[in-house]
C-alpha cells in the first residue's frame, strides 16, 4: 500500500466516491485502522441496514468506515441521525453515484466532506509528488526517467493492483478481470442494465470516438440500442466514475454549456482492458487530460470543471479551464518536434479571448521551451506532478 495524495480533513465525516478498485477501502483502513468496518457488500449487513438502518448504524459505535454506501442510499438518514445525536464520525465509500449523491445532498450537507478519490496519479506510488506541474521545472534526469515509465502508464493505467504488479502479462490479467466484474457485470447491477452486449458496444464506441464529440444517436446505432437506452448507459458509465464529460466552452457563461460534449475514460486501464486498438494520439489525449482531471478532483488544480473548445470555423483546443482571472488552454501533440501548426489553435484563442491566457503544449519529447507564447511541457512531467 502505498501513501495516497488525497487530504481528509479530521473535524467532519466524510463521503469518498471513486470508481471500483481504486483503492478506497485500502486507503482508509490504512489511516484509520482503529475504526469499525462494514461493507455494505456483505449481503447479511446489507440486509440488516434495509430492515433497521437506525439499529444497524447505531450498532457500529462512535467510529465507523461503512464501505459501497451507494447500495442503500437511504441509509444516509439514519447515518444523519448517529452524527446528530450520537457524536459518531462516518468514512463512508462509494463506487457509484447512481442515487447517492442526491440523497447525501438532501440529508448530509454541512455534516461531511465530499471527496473524490480517482485511480492514482502518475508517480503517485513512487512517493509525495515533486512539484507543480505549471510552475517548476523537472530536471532533464528525471524527464528522462519518467519518458522509460510512460509506455506502461499509457497502456495499463495506475489502478493500485496494476501498478503492484510486476510484469506486462499480469496487469493485463488483473485488467482483463475488472472488465469482466467490476466495469460490466457490477455497474449492470447497479445500474439496472441488462443488456451486456449492448453495454460492451457503448464502450467500444467511446474507445473508437475518443476526442470526438458525444453523439448519443451515433452511440446507440453503433452499439445496437435505443437512444433512452444509450443516454441511460452513458449516463451510468459517468455515475460509476469511469468516464468523464468535458462540455464545450464559451466565452459567455451563459452559453458554456450549449454544444456536445466530449466523454473519456478516468484511466487508460479500462481502454485496455477493452482490447480495441487505439492510435497514439487518442491514448495520449485521453491519458494527459484523465492525468489532469484527477489533480482537478484532489484539489492540486484549481478549476470548478474543464472544458475544451471549438470555433465556429472547427479550431479545437484539448482543455481549457479557469484559474481565477487567467484562462488556462492545453493542446496534447503525440509529436517529438512540434510545428508551428501544433499551437496555431492556441494563438487563435488568445487573439480571441476577452481575459488573460496561459497556453501550454504537451508533446512526447524531452525539452521544456517557449514559443510564440506557448509554453511546450513535456508529457513525462506529469510523473510524480501536482
């Protein structure tokens, strides 16, 4: 096990969602070893919590890990009850959102932290991260150590059991177990699906369009299903944290939430374990902005949510987010010699734009540079980056 970067704060209880497997319930037993566990997985407690979640909650004591909570979200109530009356502290875990959250929001709030725990970040099992990815530099030395680490990271993912894994072969059968229990047949129960082979075909349609914008009527031709059921699969590959939506940005707020949006995968694991063939671009693409996106979630970035953007004439730009008064626009190049033509976007948008912008470019060679305003940041300084 190793020393995670999430920051949990001592005075309330608190709600950690992330997607199966990555590493929730290790994490807490390991910093809270003196507190009571129960898993809602355990179908006796299960059923125990559906009959009298009062006497079951009450039974636990004064500190308490209840892990998969999203099975019975009405147990929240009587977990509101115990923190009120009864003094008791609550780490609570879910792997899923569907039905959670609501009903956190409805009885829980002002009485816990909300968290979310991704899969680990790059270098995050190598020990505390080095330095912020933005504002300091990483030595050519360790550049090119992390460049000797990236091939894997891009393909298997930092889910915590792959990462322990000693060769290629064995994380790809630890991937290949998920994909048949956790990222199928689990989020099937969960989620009321019954189709299986309809639910593959969302995933294999998602893997073919990364990058691209979601259209759902196209994901439910491709995948076989009608359109509610395609809305209702994606919909739970989002609850279940698995994948993530960028919506389009506008530079009016009032209309940042207009065009399609773009889905990836929260961790290049589950594109491996899907077996599609993907070209390097996309798994680069969606490797550097899930790498972001779970610094976003820690709390390393500052950024309510990321975009990315589109102009009206099709000029696209991978990420854009808001760092207080600055505007924050990263494009992703899987070259070693990026062109004048691999920023062209990025000048564009801030010849446009109505406030201050930092442009960055994340390419695959080794040199950090600036050029036309475009600060060009290697790929390998994500290992071990805040």
């Amino acid at each position: 096990m190793f020393e995670r970067w999430i920051s949990i704060g001592r005075d309330k209880s608190a709600l950690i969602i992330g997607p199966r497997r990555c590493g929730k319930t290790t994490l807490l037993k390991a910093r809270y070893p003196h507190y009571r566990y129960v898993t809602l997985d355990d179908l006796d407690d299960l059923a125990w919590a559906r009959q009298d979640p009062k006497g079951f909650v009450s039974s636990l004591g004064p500190r308490v890990i209840i892990d998969e909570i999203q099975r019975l979200p009405s147990l929240t109530v009587a977990v509101k009850y115990a923190i009120d009356n009864q003094g008791t502290h609550f780490l609570m875990t879910g792997s899923s959102s569907i039905g959670l959250l609501d009903a956190a929001a409805d009885t829980l709030a002002g009485r816990i932290q909300l968290l979310s725990l991704p899969t680990a970040c790059w270098g995050e099992d190598a020990g505390k991260h080095e330095h912020l990815i933005f504002e300091r530099k990483k030595n050519p030395l360790q550049i090119r150590q992390a460049q000797r680490l990236l091939k894997d990271a891009l393909h298997y993912g930092q889910f915590p059991e792959v990462l322990n894994q000693e060769n290629a072969r064995a994380k790809h059968e630890v991937l290949a177990n998920y994909r048949n229990t956790y990222f199928t047949r689990d989020l099937m129960q969960l989620a009321n699906i019954k189709n299986l082979d309809g639910l593959l075909g969302i995933f294999h349609h998602l893997v073919r369009c990364l990058g691209s914008h979601l259209e759902v009527s196209n994901f439910a031709r491709e995948a076989g299903v009608s359109y509610p059921t395609a809305k209702k699969y994606l919909n739970s590959l989002l609850q279940s944290q698995l994948t993530f939506k960028l919506p389009g940005y506008q530079y009016s707020p009032a209309k940042r939430f207009i065009k399609a949006a773009k889905t990836y995968f929260a961790d290049n694991g589950i594109i491996h374990s899907l077996a599609i063939a993907v070209n390097e671009g996309q798994l680069l693409e969606n490797f550097v902005i899930a790498e972001l996106e779970k610094r976003r979630k820690l709390g390393l970035i500052r950024a309510e949510r990321f975009f990315y953007y589109k102009s009206a004439g099709g000029r696209e730009i991978d990420l854009i987010y808001e760092d207080g008064r600055e505007t924050v626009a990263i494009e992703i190049k899987a070259t070693r010699r990026p062109a004048a033509k691999d920023t062209r976007n990025l000048r564009y948008f801030k010849a446009k734009a109505d406030r201050p912008c930092r442009l960055y470019l994340f390419y695959l060679g080794e040199q950090y540079a600036v050029t036309d305003g475009v600060a060009m940041v290697p790929v390998a300084a994500l290992y071990r980056a805040a």
